[in-house]
C-alpha cells in the first residue's frame, strides 16, 4: 500500500498571498518585534501574576504576626498587675529595712543614753531624730548634771553635744533644769549615701 504524497512531507499552505512588505528588511523587523512584544508581554503577564500571589502569601504572614504580637501583647499585659505588686512589695520591703534600720539605731541611742545616765537625771522630755537627740531633764544635785555631761562627751555615740538652757530648779526635787542637744555620728552608710 502506498502511502499518500502528503505524510512524510511538511508543507504549509497559506491562503493569503505573499506580500513584498513582509520579505523587506522593515517587514522582518516588524514581525521580529511583533513576536518580541507578544512573548514580552506573556513574561510581563506572568510576573505581575507571581507578584500578585507573593502579596497574598506577605499578606498572610503579615495577618499572622499581628496576631502573634496581639497574643504577646495580651500576655505582657496579663502579668501587668503582678509586675506592679512586686513594685509595690519591693517599696514597701525598702521602707520596711529603712525603718528598722532607723528603729535599730534609735533603741541603740536610748541604751546608751541609759547607760550613761547618772540616778541623778531623769528626763522630762526626749525628743529623737537620725541626726540628733534633744533633752530636757532635771538633775537632784550639780555632780550628778557634771557625771553625765562628762559621759555624754566621752560617748562615742555622740558628736557634738549643745546646752541650750542651764536653770535652777526647786520643781519636782530637782536642784537644776537644763536642755541639751546631742548630735549623733552618722553611719557610715548614711555618709557614703550623702556624699
């Protein structure tokens, strides 16, 4: 059997004539761009496309970690009050040392003043800051007002001592009435702070 004179051969057939224009050197840059500007525009095409679907994908992501940082946002806030109750024990524990310290060192001046003391003495008023300790006191007799200025001097508690008012008195069985002003020492974390 014989085949057919068509198969085997390529052949193209084209039905409308072939015009000059399209075999000159203007036409083949015409067509040439043609098909450049096609294929062009099929690349363009397909780009904006991936560009399109690479947004979708940075959109996504994007949605995701706003809600991851609304989710941490919630948790940071969900520790907010117990941040501010540890700030607030903290304060409370500094004053807490601060006023025993203060406590420590004001039941150590009036057992000093206690120890150095004559019977002699006693106190009408005692008046107590960090810094310094106020006194009005009557004396029964001037040796014993002598004995405690002289154990308030030698006091190393003390650093300067003031007598503001020195009186005779027959009030209480007193034979003076006198008010002094002792000046205490400073700690030595309390100089270190103030310097």
């Amino acid at each position: 059997m014989r085949l057919p004179a068509f198969f085997g051969h390529k052949r193209s057939i084209n039905l409308l004539p072939r015009d000059a224009f399209e075999s000159s050197t203007l036409g083949v840059i015409l067509e040439w761009s043609l098909v450049f500007g096609k294929w062009a525009v099929i690349v363009t095409q397909l780009v904006v496309m991936g560009a399109f679907l690479y947004r979708f994908t940075l959109d996504r992501n994007l949605t995701d970690l706003r809600k991851s940082i609304a989710k941490n946002v919630a948790i940071v806030k969900s520790y907010e009050q117990v941040e501010r109750d540890y700030v607030l024990a903290q304060k409370q524990v500094a004053r807490a040392k601060t006023a025993l310290a203060a406590q420590e060192k004001m039941s150590k001046t009036l057992s000093n003043l206690s120890q150095i003391t004559p019977g002699e003495i006693w106190y009408d008023r005692i008046s107590l800051t960090p810094e310094s300790l106020s006194l009005n006191a009557f004396a029964a007799t001037l040796p014993g007002f002598g004995k405690f200025l002289t154990a308030a001097q030698r006091s190393p508690e003390y650093e300067g001592i003031r007598l503001t008012k020195l009186e005779s008195s027959s009030a209480k069985g007193a034979q003076i009435q006198f008010e002094v002003s002792l000046d205490l020492l400073a700690d030595k974390a309390t100089q270190g702070a103030k310097k």
